[in-house]
C-alpha cells in the first residue's frame, strides 16, 4: 500500500534520527508528499531535503535514513 502524506508521527522519527546525527533541524526540509522514490539530497541554499518513499514500508525506509542522510552530507 502507497503512503499518502507523511505524518506527524513520521516526521517526528525522522527528526529522532535527524537529530542524532547532531543535525540542526532549521536545516532539514521534510515534504509532506512522499514520492517514489523517496531520496535525500542536500539542496542549493545548503538545506538537507528529505522526501519519504511512497512505497517502502516507512520503518524499512527509515532503518536507512542515516546512510542516505551521510551519502548526501559527502557529495
């Protein structure tokens, strides 16, 4: 099943992660929409853009979040 919107519940772990990496969350941008697929990139004014995956189940997507939060930190 597809997700829809990204809950609060959802961008509050995703924060929990965020956060743990020692991330400021003023620099973390969380759409509401998830998207297929989802991806981290950091964007041109220095932000770190998380989009969820419409079709990974979200605790599968956010068991990786931390690697693909590093992998876009380095490029």
């Amino acid at each position: 099943m597809s997700l829809n919107a990204v809950s609060f519940q959802q961008i509050s772990r995703i924060l929990d992660v965020t956060d743990g990496l020692g991330l400021n969350r003023e620099w973390v941008e969380i759409p509401l929409s998830p998207e297929t697929p989802g991806l981290v990139r950091k964007l041109p004014n220095g932000k770190l853009e998380i989009i969820v995956d419409a079709d990974q189940p979200f605790e599968e997507w956010l068991g990786t979040l931390d690697q693909h939060i590093r992998r876009a930190q380095t490029t």
